[in-house]
C-alpha cells in the first residue's frame, strides 16, 4: 500500500496544523476495510504512536495528544487526516501515516517555541 502523507511545517507554538495521508492507488473498498495510524518520530526519541482510527471510525490517542489533536478519514477521498491544535515543541518530528503493514515516508511538523 502506498501512503502518501503532507501538510507537515513550521509553526509556532500554539498553532495549528492538518495532516494528510492519501492512498491514492487503492480502490475504495479496499481502503475503507483498512485500520489507519498516525506515529511520529522526534529526534533522539521512541517512535510514538499518535493516533488510530479504526474502519468503523472510533478513535485512539497518546496520552500526550489527547484534546489537542483529532485524527478522521474520508473513505471517499481515501484519506486520513490529523488536525493538531495547540501545537507545542515537543511535538515536533517526522509524521507519518500507517497500516498493518504498510508505511508512508512521513511529513516533518517543526513546532518553534
């Protein structure tokens, strides 16, 4: 499965951004039967599991990103988004999408203080 994610930046604390991950060369059936994540990557830490949403379109989130971030899918667009609100530094790091067994190259969120 290929996975294309962007909208990752530079903002400054407190800002806002939106995510994307498109699957552009799966067909909708396809895509609406798959689980999707988001995990990120800071440097010099653990990859992070962000946040999950499940083909029925219930949701899961770190500890960490609770009430700030909101994770949805457009089964139509075959598309997962990540709205993240409230943005601090230490959420900066590579953002990327995923399957059970797929992976996409990820966007990069810089959060300046």
């Amino acid at each position: 499965v290929q996975l294309q994610a962007s909208g990752g930046g530079l903002v400054q604390a407190g800002g806002s951004l939106r995510l994307s991950c498109q699957a552009p060369r799966l067909i909708f059936s396809t895509f609406r039967g798959i689980d999707m994540d988001w995990y990120r990557q800071a440097p010099g830490k653990e990859r992070e599991l962000v946040a999950s949403i499940s083909i029925s379109g219930s949701t899961k989130y770190a500890d960490s990103v609770r009430g700030r971030f909101t994770i949805s899918r457009d089964n139509s667009r075959k598309t997962v988004y990540l709205k993240m609100n409230s943005l601090k530094p230490d959420d900066t790091g590579l953002y990327y999408c995923s399957t059970s067994t797929s992976r996409g190259h990820g966007t990069l969120v810089t959060v300046s203080s």
